[in-house]
C-alpha cells in the first residue's frame, strides 16, 4: 500500500497551511500555542471562519453542508489546523451527534438539527457517562418513562465536556429496565433549557472548567426527539463510538507537542549544553518520535481501507490507545525538561490576562495543565482497558 502523498493532496496540504496562516486570529493562535485557556467564542469563532470558507464541518458530505472530502482530505485538514495553532474543533455536533442523526434520524430531525450545526448556532454535549456507568457504559441508570407524547427523564450524567455551553445534549437513557444491559438503552436529544437540568461544575486537576455534573430531574422530552427506535439506543451509541475514538488519537496534537518539546529541550541547559545534547533524553524523544509515526502510518492505513469502503473496527480502539499513551508521554517529556520550573503550577497562568512575573521561562507556566490534562485522555471514550478487551475479542473471538 502507498502511503505517500500525491501531487493533489500535497497542494491540498499547501492550500490548508496558507488558509491558516492568513486567517486564523492571532489572538486565539497565541493561546493554543501557549496552553492557554480557550472560550467558547474562540472556538465558535473559528468555525464560523471556516464555514464562511466551506470547510465546516470538514467531515461531513456535501449533502448535509460539508466539503465532501475523502479520509485522506479530512486527516490533512486535522493535521494543518493542530500544526497552525487552530483550536480543536468540538467534537460533539459534527464528529458525534452530527452522524448518528445523518445515519439514524428522521428527515424532521435532519432539517431541524444538521443546519444549526453547520452554522455553529448551536452547542452540544454528550450525556453518556454516570457515576456509576462508566467505561461500563452500558451500566446507565439515567431513566425515561413514557407518557403519551413525552418521555420523562430522571437521572445525572456525569464528565459532560462544555455542558454550560450546550444548547442541547444527546443523551442515553434506560427505557427498558427488565432488558438486557445493552438491550433496554434509548437515544434522546435533549433540549438543555427545558426545566429540570441543573448543570453543576467540575474543576479539573490543572483548574479548568470543561467537564460538569448534569442532574435531570423529570425532565419532559418529546417522543420526537427520539434517534432510531425505542431501545435500538445501543446501535447509534456503538456507532458514535467509532467515530469518537478515531479522532482521540489526535495524531497532529501530538507532532505539535512533539515540536514543542524538542523546542523546549533547545532551551533548557544541562551541564553547559542543550538538552537536546544528553543521549538519554534524545534517545527518549526519538523512541516517542518513532511511536508517534508508527501511529501516524497506521491511521493513514486505516483511513486508506476507509477510502475503499472498508471502515474500521477494533483498529479504531488501536488508535485510541496508542494515540493517548503518546500524548502523555510527550506531556511527561516536557515536565521532565523544564524541571523544577513546572512544579509551582499557577491554575492562574493558563488564562490570556494574567501577568504576574512567572517562576521560570515562559515556556514553562503551562506546562503542569497539559500533563494533568492529558491523564484523563487514556480514560476518556471508553477507558484502554476496555480498548484492549475489544481488541482481545477481535483477535481471539472471545
């Protein structure tokens, strides 16, 4: 297989790298650069920018309002905007919530929530994880009993990305209790301003206000506003999954990443000379160096059988694991370099106004976010334990 580029997708490449550099505030680059904290606006506010362009969302057909690239298109397209600085583009509406409904809704669904996306009118979340349902998804207790039109809904999500900005949630709920775990689940979307959510937040361990407590107490949801049929939840749930743990890989955050430590190693001294110099340093980047190109090539290979028509399986759980071992190793390599200098962590210096004289370089401030942030990454869309049981069973048919 020919993993190369050809003529075409390289001036595709060239043509993405020149939009964001041209394009792209420099307010906002900045902040992505330098582990800054992003709002809300600066993410909406690069989509629009991109919409305007035709490029949101970038992995959807031209059908639906999408550019109608081929896997290849859409990974160079992810590659150039984490190389530029660009902010990540949420994942909730187009990559998640978007496809279930092109898959599984009705037209009516279709005609009332594919556009609001597409224009970044409206932010989602994803009510899947409770406290007692976790990488055992299918564990949920969140309740929706039916009564005439509606569906009353009782029960807490927990972990919800971005739920004080959302608009509406897509939600999975237990509608039948006497079924089998996965076989009594339900698809809902949820309105976020209808009476009865309370949305309570979670400050992370670097001090960041992401995630949140949604607590739904007999919260009335239209029948209508239900994906597939009643217990078929589990089928778009497996379905959105794939899509997720795909993107979790993160293959161009992490040569960004990658970039930025060797930088940092440039800097740092060790007895007189670069640290980039030590032999056991450098070998430790070029072993996470090579990890990361193995990775790379196996995405490629994969989005090349998805090109053909073949998508992916377990390998989807593959790239999900690698690729957030990665990221946390090129966040422990960057605290390693800076030393001493990324202990005293000031939740403070993450945001764009705080100008208090820094302990150290520059460089350093936000080091201690990213390494706490990217813990959780091999616990999010389902744990690497439990990746490495779906591969097991793949392989071994178990």
């Amino acid at each position: 297989m020919d993993l190369d580029l050809s003529d075409a997708e390289r001036a595709f490449q060239a043509e993405l790298r020149a939009f964001v550099r041209e394009h792209l505030p420099a307010a906002t680059r900045r902040k992505v650069l330098g582990g800054l904290t992003l709002e809300k606006a600066d993410y909406v506010g690069w989509q629009q920018i991109l919409h305007r362009r035709g490029w949101f969302p970038f992995n959807w057909p031209t059908e639906h309002g999408g550019p109608g690239w081929d896997p290849i298109q859409r990974f160079l397209f992810e590659e150039e905007m984490e190389m530029g600085g660009a902010p990540r583009l949420a994942p909730f509406g187009i990559r998640m919530v978007g496809p279930v409904i092109m898959e599984f809704g009705t037209p009516e669904q279709k005609a009332r929530h594919l556009p609001a996306i597409v224009g970044s009118d409206v932010w989602w979340c994803q009510g899947y994880s409770e406290p007692g349902a976790g990488s055992d998804l299918a564990a949920l207790q969140t309740r929706a009993v039916r009564q005439g039109d509606h569906y009353v809904v009782t029960g807490q999500k927990t972990w919800t990305t971005f739920a004080h900005y959302a608009d509406w949630m897509f939600c999975l709920v237990r509608t039948d209790p006497a079924a089998k775990k996965q076989e009594g689940i339900s698809f809902l979307l949820i309105d976020m301003k209808s009476p009865g959510i309370t949305v309570r937040p979670i400050i992370a361990l670097e001090g960041s206000h992401e995630i949140n407590d949604v607590f739904l107490d007999d919260v009335l949801v239209p029948v209508g506003n239900r994906i597939a049929e009643e217990n078929q939840g589990w089928t778009c749930a497996k379905f959105l999954l794939g899509h997720e743990r795909i993107g979790i890989a993160r293959v161009a955050f992490s040569k960004q990443q990658l970039a930025r430590l060797k930088s940092i190693a440039l800097r740092e001294q060790k007895d007189g000379a670069p640290l980039l110099a030590d032999p056991r340093f450098r070998a430790r980047i070029a072993e996470v160096e090579i990890e990361l190109l193995a990775l790379e090539h196996a995405v490629l290979r994969i989005l090349s059988e998805e090109k053909a028509g073949r998508p992916a399986g377990a390998e989807a759980s593959f790239l999900k694991m690698r690729g957030t071992e990665i990221q946390q190793a090129l966040t422990e390599l960057q605290m390693k370099a800076v030393g001493w200098y990324g202990l005293p962590f000031v939740p403070e210096a993450m945001h764009a106004g705080w100008n208090e004289e820094p302990i150290g370089p520059d460089y350093a401030a936000p080091l201690a976010a990213a390494y706490f942030l990217t813990r959780r990454a091999t616990i999010y869309g389902g744990s690497n334990e439990i990746q490495r049981n779906i591969i097991a069973k793949a392989v071994l048919g178990l």
